[in-house]
C-alpha cells in the first residue's frame, strides 16, 4: 500500500490517476477502509481532488467517498482538508465528480462530529446548488446531505435562509419515491425548529 499511495501523491498525472483508481477499487470494500487511511492515503487523495486533471478528481472523490463509508475515517477526512475540495467538485462538469462529492458530505453530515465542516466554507451553498442538479442522483445525494445537517438547530436555519428549501420542496415532489422519502425527511429535520 504505501508504494501505490506514493505513486498517487506522485509528479505523473497517469501514475496519479491510476493509483488513486486503486484505491477506490481496494476501499470498496469495507475491511480496507480504515487501513488504507491509517497507511496514509488521505494527503494524496486530496491533492488528487484538486488537481486539474478529470480522471485524478473522479478518482479521487470516489476513494475519498469510499473511505467516508466508515465512520472511524471521518474526523480524518476532515482534518486532511478534503471539504473544500470536494466543495469544489460539487461545481464540476462531470456528473460522478458531482455525485461522489455528494455521496461523501452525505457521510460527513451524518456524522454529529464532522457535520458543522460540511456546511462551512461554502459546503452548504454547494449542497443547495447540487440540489437543483439536472441529474437525479446528484439532487438525491445533495438532499440528503441537507436533511443530515438538519439534524444539528444552527444548521436548520442555515439551510433556509440560504434557499435550500425551494429545492428540497421539489424533490418531495419528484416522480422518485426515494427522493420524495429524502426530501420529506429533510423536511421534518428543518420543521424541528
């Protein structure tokens, strides 16, 4: 693992791209994940994400999503500075950029710890912004996210006055039952305060 992490946090775009292909592969599966993170893979990843190179953000985002599926790796997603960059995907031409940026801040507004840096530096407005997306996924994920920093009172009002109700209203009325279940869900979360 560390020689491949080293390739990702490497000068060649390919060796890049491929190493952080891998390790999306390898943190697919839920034994690897916090390995992967305790071997150091975090740094790489986020340079990765922030790198002008389409295959290295896609790459990257889907690993940084992967390894946000177990909680014991969020707080150091957080402490490696990959909101921002993942904020930044949220604006990206491709879809899956979009998408897995989405998927990630989903996981870390769940979490109580790290949900506050999901919303900070611009992540609530990426969030709403995805939330009005032409691609159904990327809305879904973005709702969640919402309905997850809705769970915290200082993010309830947040996500109003920042104008994510408008898009969360037009997913409960969606023709997707789980985004209709999505939307509602934030929905209730907002109408606690």
């Amino acid at each position: 693992l560390p020689p491949l992490i080293a390739l990702a946090g490497g000068e060649d775009h390919d060796c890049q791209r491929y190493a952080g292909m891998v390790i999306s592969n390898l943190s697919a599966f839920r034994a690897n994940r916090v390995p992967i993170v305790e071997a150091g893979a975090l740094a790489p990843l986020v340079a990765l994400a922030q790198t002008t190179v389409l295959e290295c953000q896609r790459a990257a985002a889907l690993s940084l999503y992967n390894l946000s599926c177990a909680a014991a790796n969020q707080m150091a997603i957080v402490e490696a500075g990959a909101p921002v960059p993942l904020f930044q995907l949220a604006a990206s031409a491709d879809v899956d950029c979009r998408r897995y940026s989405m998927m990630t801040l989903c996981n870390l507004a769940a979490n109580a710890e790290t949900r506050s840096y999901a919303a900070r530096a611009g992540g609530l407005q990426a969030l709403i912004m995805v939330a009005k997306d032409p691609d159904m996924d990327c809305r879904r994920y973005a709702t969640i996210a919402l309905a997850n920093l809705a769970c915290d009172v200082l993010n309830q009002v947040q996500v109003v006055v920042h104008g994510g109700l408008k898009p969360i209203l037009a997913m409960a009325q969606a023709n997707d039952v789980p985004s209709q279940r999505h939307a509602v869900m934030a929905i209730n979360n907002l109408s606690a305060n």
